[in-house]
C-alpha cells in the first residue's frame, strides 16, 4: 500500500497527504489536504476519485485493479487521521472501534463465564 501511494499519490499530495507534495506548487490549483477533506466524504465517493479521478487528478482505474483501490482508500483514511483524537476516526474505522469500545473477550465470543468447581 505505501509503496502504491509513494508511485501514485506522494508527488501532488505529499507524505502526509497534506498536498504538498514535490510538484504540487507547479500545479495550477490547490491539492487537497486530507485532513480537510477527507471527513467529509463517504469511502464509496473517495473510492471513486481515485478509480475515475477529480479535477486535475487522473483516473487510476484500469491502471489499478478494485483491491488497489481500496489499499488506496484505506491509505487516505490512515493519513486523514494525523492530528486527529480517536472520537473523530472510530466512525470510519469499524475495527477500531470494535478493538476501543468492546473488550476483546466480547469480540471473539469468549465471553462466557469459565466454569468453576465448587468445593
């Protein structure tokens, strides 16, 4: 995924996604930060930047096969959330919040009472 991200996306939206990658000053507008824009788009709307591309940014479908694109979407996620408390990402994050919010016992189902011997 890192490796799709530094050939892809790192020129115009930089290491942390806050645009301001190597060539993004000689762009004719702005690149987004991720941190600004990414809260307000659904994973299926920024699924579909990437796959039929946004502006001055090229379309990566066929260039990337369905699972790239989704390796894509969860590395847009990940940089959005620089800087960002936990509240704020548990809502794009369903494991995440599953890991905080529910213990593990509960989660994999080993929530049962262990049978104790009375004496």
């Amino acid at each position: 995924m890192d490796t799709l991200y530094t050939e892809r996306c790192l020129g115009c939206h930089g290491l942390s996604g806050r645009g301001d990658g190597p060539i993004a000053a000689g762009l004719p507008v702005p690149t987004p930060d991720f941190r600004e824009t990414v809260q307000r788009k659904s994973t299926s709307r920024i699924r579909r930047i990437i796959a039929e591309g946004q502006g001055i940014m090229p379309a990566y479908h066929p260039a990337l096969r369905p699972p790239e694109i989704s390796d894509m979407v969860q590395m847009v996620r990940f940089l959005s959330r620089e800087g960002r408390d936990i509240s704020w990402w548990e809502k794009y994050d369903t494991l995440v919040v599953a890991h905080c919010s529910v213990p593990w016992e509960v989660a994999l189902g080993f929530d049962e009472p262990s049978e104790e011997k009375k004496p």
